[in-house]
C-alpha cells in the first residue's frame, strides 16, 4: 500500500508540470548577476567537472551559466534527504541530479558555490520539486563571511568578521567596492593570488552582544546576517586554575525558527531609540558589563548596561536571548600546543570515548601521565599532527570551528621556516577538544574538507 500511495502522489506531481520548467523565467533574471550572498573561514578551493548523463528521460532544458547559490537538503519522496541547488533570488530549489562529484568534493548541505549545467523537468527525481538541476561544472567558496569595507594605506579592502583583509577583484568587484565604508556587508568569493574572486554580495543587519566579568573574562556572541541566513560566532575567554582558557565557534546558519524569534526581538527592543549607556545609582570599576551593538546601512549603535541598572523589558529580553544562544554555539578549545609531538607521521585523530582518549595521549606524549580532562558527554578530543620535520619554525594549528549544514568545520593554520631555523627536529601538533553543544543530531568532524572518522 505504501509503494501505491508514493506512486500515485508522484504521477499526480508529473500531472502538474508544465511544458517549460516553472524556474526558467525566474532563472533567466538570477542569471544575468548573481548578487546574493549566504558565512566561512577561508578553506581550500574545490571545484569539479561533471561527466554528462550517458543515458535518462528528459524534455526541456534550460542552460545554467555561473549561477551562485547554496546547497540544501530536501525531503525525499522515500524518506530521507535529498541535495538541492537554491540559486540565489530564486523562489525554489532544484534537486541535483547526481550529487556524487559534489559529495566527492567533500561539499554537502550549507556549502555555497557556482555552478554551471542545465535545468530540467524532475521527472525521475528523489523530491517532490518540480525541477532539478545536471551540473556540469562548479566551484566552491573559500569565503563566506559578514565583513565591512574599511580604508587601507593605498586602497579600500574588504575586511571580514574574523580580522582577514582581501581586495575584491571579479565582475562583482565594483558594485561591491562601490558599497559605503563601515556598513555590514555578506560576501562570499574564491581567493586567488589576485584577491578575492567575489562571486556574491549585498548589505547585511548585524547584532551583537558582549559581557565583561572584570579581571574573570568575557563572553560574546554575533549574527552577522539578521535579515539573511543568520551567521553567527561566539568566543568566550575566562580564567581557571591554568590560566585563560578561550572557547570559538561559529556557523552559517541560524534555524528558521530561532532567527525569527531573534529578529521579533530585535525589532520590538527598538534599539536605535535608546540610549547608549544605562547606569545603576552607583557604579564601581568592577560591575559587569553588557554591551548590544546594532548596525545596518544607517550606520552602527552600542547599548552598555551596567549590573544592576533598569533597562527596558525587551532589551533584557533581547540580551538574555542572545547569552543562550552563545552558550548553545558548538565550539572548539585548546588542551596542548607545541612542536614534539612523539606521533611523527602526519595525521588527524579523533577520541570519542576514555579510552580512545587515553590511548592517543599516549601515543602523543611517549608514556607521559594522565591525559588532560575532556567531558565526553559533549566534547571531543581532536589531534592535529603534522609529522616530523627537519628544523624548527614549523607549526599546525587550528584557527576555526563552523557549523557548515548539519556537520562541524575545523581549518587550520600552519607555517613554514622563512628565515633561520633551529636544527633540532620538531612534530608540531595541536589537541582541542571540540564541543558538540548545539551541533545538529549526527554531525560530523571535518578538518580542511576531510571528514575525521
């Protein structure tokens, strides 16, 4: 009965198409500039070729030519997932046809990219979509990211929400660098020796909120894209017995839900018609401090409300919902830095379990004694080895954690002898233990497009 109910309801969904994909007119105008944007570290350029279809059903076709746009997950008709292109502007994905060379890329859901290929009618399809896409060719974004344009020495530069500079280059380059200093902006591109390859952009909403425990530590936490996808970082640094220990993370995407329940408050705090300081009766230099800066195309407005002050009910609403979601942002600290390492072959690892935990750090340290605490009810330690090498000034480290689709994104940072060098040899390694709090049901680890078993 089941496999009737799933036929009828796609023969009543063929019934319905019309001759020419519903897409194609919304498409035509998507194609002639690309000027969405969806948030990222840089990370290695990935693009691919697709083989053409040796065999399949189709009708008509439309050309898709250097469209940008991001990839999601569908419900599929038997339960599951499926892959879809959301072409930026336009109202509704296209499934992708084969998402092998894509998977095979290391990209999957939450990724964004340019593709080149063809629209066809979903004939055969896994999702109920009217239309799906035959890629051919396509690459993928290093950059993702909120940003401002700011002033160099000799030129203006696109510099993005982690402190990184790039100089816009590509068709998009000048409407972006056209764009007024100091405003939000969303971009994504490639990096290439020239610059930034923008292949998106458009002005951005962002929120933040930052409190300050003197002389105990800060927490903070950023939307980079309010009115978008709702992007988003968290860092916290706080003292312990050892000394500062610092959490980040970061991710592309808010949940519907949660963004709009974010944006409702932002709206009703009505943010630019307060005042930029709320003060208790008295003030010492040690109360704690909570700051909420807004900023749009009309310029940028910073709230500080001192402990103990009155304030608004829906800015402490606002503040209050924004310190829980810093808390449920999956992120990464570290437990040891260094250069000798006793695991002397390049690898990345992953301990799950006491166990696990207890054998790496013994293979790290050479017999060393207990390994440092990690709480497997939410985290996981992660060893990053880079090998042995001949001479000092070689270093590995992870700079990035980031919530890509379901899975968690870690880059990596390392660095090369450029001048002298000590003799001796080194093994450079990082150890984080990575925090799944908030992270969706089943993500994965990936380090630099490779997924950590």
């Amino acid at each position: 009965m089941k496999t009737i109910v799933q036929s009828g309801a796609r023969l009543a969904r063929l019934a319905r198409l019309a001759p020419l994909p519903p897409l194609a007119m919304s498409l035509a105008v998507v194609l002639a500039g690309c000027g969405g944007g969806k948030s990222s570290a840089p990370r290695a350029s990935t693009a691919g070729a697709v083989s053409p279809p040796t065999s399949g059903t189709t009708t008509t076709t439309t050309p898709l030519t250097g469209a940008h746009g991001e990839l999601v997950a569908v419900p599929a008709l038997t339960g599951g997932d499926a892959l879809a292109l959301l072409v930026d502007g336009a109202p509704a994905p296209l499934e992708v046809v084969d998402p092998a060379p894509l998977l095979a890329a290391g990209l999957h859901e939450g990724f964004t990219l340019v593709v080149t290929g063809e629209v066809v009618s979903n004939f055969a399809g896994r999702s109920a979509l009217a239309d799906a896409v035959r890629v051919t060719t396509f690459q993928a974004d290093d950059v993702v990211t909120g940003g401002r344009l700011r002033a160099g020495v000799a030129s203006v530069a696109f510099a993005d929400v982690r402190g990184a500079w790039h100089d816009p280059v590509g068709p998009l380059a000048a409407g972006l660098l056209a764009s007024p200093l100091e405003r939000p902006l969303f971009v994504t591109g490639r990096l290439d020796p020239s610059g930034l390859v923008v292949t998106s952009w458009r002005p951005a909403v962002s929120i933040s909120w930052s409190t300050t425990l003197p002389l105990l530590g800060f927490e903070s936490f950023a939307v980079d894209d309010l009115e978008g996808t709702g992007a988003y970082r968290g860092e916290s640094t706080y003292l312990n017995r050892l000394g500062p220990e610092t959490t980040r993370g970061a991710g592309r995407r808010l949940p519907a839900g949660v963004l709009a329940d974010l944006r409702g408050r932002v709206a009703a705090a009505n943010l630019r018609a307060l005042p930029s300081t709320f003060q208790p009766p008295q003030v010492y230099p040690d109360h704690p401090t909570q700051t909420v800066t807004f900023a749009d195309d009309q310029g940028e407005h910073s709230i500080t409300v001192w402990s103990g002050a009155t304030v608004p009910p829906a800015l402490e609403a606002l503040m209050q919902a924004l310190a829980a979601l810093r808390i449920a942002v999956p992120s990464y600290r570290d437990v040891e830095r260094g250069d000798q390492s006793q695991i002397d072959q390049p690898t990345v690892e992953a301990a799950r379990d006491a166990g696990a935990w207890a054998g790496l750090w013994g293979r790290h340290v050479g017999g060393r004694p207990l390994p440092p605490q990690v709480d497997f009810t939410h985290e996981v330690a992660l060893g990053v080895f880079d090998g042995m090498r001949p001479t000092g000034g070689y270093e590995v480290e992870v700079v990035d954690l980031e919530q890509i689709g379901p899975h968690l994104h870690l880059r990596l940072r390392r660095a090369v002898p450029t001048g002298a060098a000590t003799t001796v040899i080194t093994a450079p390694y990082h150890v984080v233990a990575v925090s799944f709090v908030g992270a969706a049901s089943g993500a994965e680890l990936w380090v630099e497009g490779a997924r950590v078993p």
